[in-house]
C-alpha cells in the first residue's frame, strides 16, 4: 500500500485528492511536431485526462513555450517547484516524458530523487506512467530509455540547427532575432537587415561626435540631455519584445558601454558580423565569448550608416588612451597620440596656472608616476608642439602636391616606362625557358634509343627535367598573376598618401581630425624635439619609386 503523502487532503468518504500542477512545455527544438504538440494541445489533453479521474483537481496550468528541455531552470516549472515546495501541488501531470524535460540525467534526478523525496505523484499521459498507482512503472529501463532518447532527440535537433545557422552565417543572412540598432529586419526578406533611419542619425551624430575629439562619457551625456532613448528603451517603445538583461524596466539613459559598443560595431559599415558568442553545448544554455577569428564576417551584405573611413578612424580611437580637458566637451588635440621616445610610454597633458596665465605642456608618464629614474621629463609645451606639428604637416601637403604633379607629366609621356614592363620581359623570359626545358626533356627518349644515354641515366635526367619544368610553371603562374593585377591597377597618382594630404592644400591651424586623419604618433624627445611618425608613408613611397622608375636617368 502506497504511503500516504503529507500533502494530502480528503474527502468525506477518506479517498485521497490530489492538487494536480499541469505542466506543458514547447520550443523551436521540437522541430516538426510543433503543432501537435502545441501548447494548447497539450492543455486540452491534460484538462480532458483530469476530468475523467474524480481524485485529482487542477491547482494551477504551468506552460513554458519558447523553452528548451535541456534543462529545467524555466520560469514556469520553477514556480511550480516554489508551489510544491510549500505544500500547495502533490502532483505533476505531464503530456509525455519529452514535455518534462529532455536532459535524461536531470529527468532521471526529478523522477528518481525529488518527485519521490517531497511525495509528489508524477503522471506522464501518453506515456502510461503514474508513480502512484502504479509504481513499479517507473523504476523499469523503459523510463530511463525513453529519456535518453529524448536527449538524444534534442541533441540531434541542436546539431542540424546548428549547421543550419552555420550555413547562413556564411552566406551572411541575419539570423537574430532583433537587428543592432540602427537597422530592423527586413519585412520582405527576415534575413536581411534594413536602415531604420531614425535610429540611423542617432548612430551618425555620435561617431561625428567621436571623431572631432568628443569623449563617450560626454556623449553618454549628451544623448541623455537630448531626451535621446537608449537602444533598448527605443526597441520597447517601438513595440518591439525586447529584453536586455542589463536594463530596468525604466530605463532610457545611455551609458559608456553602449557608445563604445556601437562605436566598435563593424555592421555600421555595411559587414554582417555574427557569431561573437557561442551556447557551451545544447544541454547548458550560456554563451561564451569566442576570438574574433572564428567571428562569421560578410563584408557589404547591407546598406552602411557609417563610411568604412569613417569606421576605421574610430576603431583606431578606440584603441588609444584619451583623456578630456576639465570641463571641456571634447579630449586634448595630440590626445592620445604623443609618446615618450625613450620608453615608449604615453605623455600625460600637464596644466599650469600662473598670474602671468596659464600654459599647458607634456610630461613623460613613466616620469610622472613610476620612477624619475627610469626615464627623464621628455617635456615640452602644448603651444610649441602645435606650432611644429603644423608646420611638419604644411610640408607633407607640399611633398603631395608635387608627387600628384610630377606623375601626371610622367603618366602624360609616351614613352612612359610603366611597372608592368619588367614583368612582362620576367614572363617572356620564364616562357622561354619552359619551351627550352621542355625540347631537351621530349629528345631524352630519343638519346636513351640511340644509345647515347642508358635506361637509368633516362629516368633519373627525365624526373629532373619534370620538376624544373613545374617549378617553372609555378613561377610563370606567378608571375602572369602579378602582371594581371598591375595592369589591372595601373598607375594612379591619387594613391592614398597624395589623397589624403592634398585634401589639407590649404591648413593654417589644427583641428582634432586632422591629428587624426594624418599622424600615426608624435615622439617627443629631451630637448624640445618631437619626432612625427605620419600615416601613408609606404604609400608615398610607393609613389616616389614610381617617380623614380619612369624618370630618365
């Protein structure tokens, strides 16, 4: 005789009733069975079960739709163990095994462990399981079994879907469920992604913003004075299922991490970038982050909010250590750019107030903070170092004025000596050779037959011929690629150090995207000297051997 639980009540005859939990569970790993085993459907079961048995009553419907069974830390059957705890529900009914769970370890414990421990009658329909009238069910192989083969359901499940979503990352169709913001989902195709252009212009004012020298703290600020929703209060209040774990329910404030998110986002230049995180496996559901090597990278898969130049300078920014004048909105002008030459460390932005006024200057951080005997002051005035840099990049402007100038005379003579012709004399010459290796390798046959070789001296001076030859194949290979992609280029005076100086022609102060746009770092030296490393310097040299190259001697 079963023993009796302390959860249960009785009637005026002594039969026993039982306060029935019923519990139905769905998700997307239910793959094709989906409609039959609905949620609804499995209400309608369990309610019609319950009206044919008079000792059980319904205490309250569990249903977990969108929840995976692999494991059991889902919102409605954890409320329901929080009922069961206090007394309130002495027994689960479940449409079948695969409903309960599909983890057959953790089924096993509920089954085998709890449900037993806490006197809870278990009653799985289709399955013909009930732990209370009839008990021995439930400890044959047949539960166990059932189980594992739900496990190994779900596994299966996991390993298509997985390779499904592999596939399309690939071809870089969107698979998530909520675009980044800025974009929506495309209604006429789900996997592309589409500009929301009132998001959009958000996305642009804070990289403009950025790029002329505004911190993100200032921007977070700004946003926030404007009345400017975050990403997450924007979605909700476009009626948009949107949960982000970070946020309450009534927050619309901007933080750093979120600019600094967008800011390093690569999808704003037109990339769909996707698989930044991975679930550890189809039993446990948190994800981890994964190198950016093995990131699946789609470049212009969609319409950019943000140039790709504009992009890179950012990334660049991101990556350099800044600081902002007190009080000011936006960071020093060499912020982030200068350095000490001897020990390579960043200079720190010095002020110094004084009745005659006020000047600023940079000190060698190592200096500063770590040990004046481990590096010297490096120290030199804001003013003089702007004053320099400006005249240095004055001189570069003029440097690719005349570049620009002297390879348009040069591309304007006939009897230009382009690049591509010494390639072209490397091909001849390669082609040569193979027709000559291969005349001696065909008459080896006839020598062997007229004697003058012997069968071993055949063999071993013919496989010698057959590897110079397809070692001369793979060099004229090369070669004729090369050739392919130099005609295919050109020579163009608009290389990117000339593009990108000439468009200062007419500097007379500096300003924040300038520093940006043209200087890879500023080294200073003791002595008030800087040393100033330029970008586009294996581009301009590029164009000066060009020069060169075509100039008569």
């Amino acid at each position: 005789m079963a023993r009796k639980s302390k959860y249960d009540t009785t009637k005026e005859n002594g039969n026993t009733i039982w306060e029935a939990g019923l519990y139905a569970r769905l998700s997307r790993e239910d793959g094709d069975k989906e409609e039959s085993d609905s949620i609804g459907n499995q209400k309608e079961l369990l309610l019609d079960f319950v009206s044919r048995h008079d000792d059980i009553q319904v205490k309250e419907v569990f249903e977990d739709d969108g929840y995976t069974g692999t494991n059991f830390q889902r919102p409605s059957f954890m409320r329901m163990m929080e009922r069961i705890k206090k007394g309130e529900i002495n027994c689960v009914i479940v449409k079948d095994l695969s409903r309960f769970g599909r983890n057959y370890i953790e089924s096993g414990n509920y089954l085998e462990q709890i449900f037993p421990f806490l006197n809870v009658r278990f009653i799985s329909v289709t399955d013909m399981l009930d732990s209370y009238q009839n008990p021995s069910q439930m400890n044959t192989i047949a539960v166990p079994i059932k189980n594992i083969i739900n496990d190994e359901y779900c596994r299966d499940i996991s390993n298509k879907v997985r390779s499904s979503l592999t596939m399309k990352r690939k071809k870089g169709d969107f698979i998530g469920s909520f675009a980044a913001y800025g974009y929506i989902r495309d209604p006429k195709n789900k996997g592309k992604i589409v500009v929301d252009e009132e998001a959009a212009e958000v996305v642009r004012k804070i990289y403009a913003w950025f790029l002329e020298g505004m911190g993100i703290l200032t921007i977070c600020k700004k946003l926030n004075a404007l009345g400017i929703m975050n990403p997450t209060a924007y979605k909700k209040a476009k009626g948009m299922n949107y949960h982000h774990p970070g946020s309450t329910i009534n927050d619309t404030l901007w933080c750093d991490g979120t600019v600094r998110r967008i800011l390093a986002d690569r999808k704003y230049c037109g990339d769909m970038v996707q698989g930044q995180n991975r679930t550890t496996s189809y039993k446990v559901q948190k994800s981890r982050r994964v190198p950016e090597a093995e990131w699946f990278i789609v470049e212009n898969t969609h319409d950019p909010i943000i140039s790709r130049e504009a992009y890179t300078k950012a990334q660049e920014l991101l990556g350099r250590d800044t600081r902002k004048a007190p009080g000011q909105e936006k960071v020093y002008l060499f912020s982030g750019f200068v350095k000490c030459a001897d020990c390579g460390r960043a200079m720190n932005h010095v002020s110094n107030k004084h009745s005659y006024g006020e000047y600023c200057y940079y000190l060698c951080s190592t200096y500063k903070k770590a040990s004046k005997q481990a590096c010297t002051r490096h120290t030199i005035r804001n003013d003089f170092m702007e004053k320099a840099v400006l005249r240095a990049i004055q001189l570069q402007v003029a440097v690719a004025v005349d570049v620009a100038k002297i390879i348009d005379e040069v591309n304007q003579e006939k009897n230009v000596r382009k690049t591509g012709g010494t390639l072209e004399k490397a091909v001849a010459e390669k082609e040569r050779e193979l027709k000559h290796l291969n005349r001696i390798k065909d008459s080896l046959y006839e020598d062997w037959k007229d004697g003058i070789l012997t069968k071993e001296e055949y063999i071993s001076m013919k496989a010698e011929y057959a590897r110079r030859i397809e070692t001369g194949a793979m060099q004229l290979d090369r070669l004729l690629t090369e050739l392919k992609q130099d005609q295919k280029q050109g020579v163009n005076a608009e290389n990117a150090f000339i593009e990108n100086f000439k468009k200062y022609k007419n500097i007379t102060e500096l300003n924040r995207e300038i520093v940006v746009d043209l200087i890879e770092n500023i080294y200073v030296h003791e002595g008030n000297r800087i040393t100033i490393h330029f970008k586009f310097q294996n581009e301009m040299q590029k164009a000066l051997e060009f020069i060169e190259s075509n100039t008569p001697a």
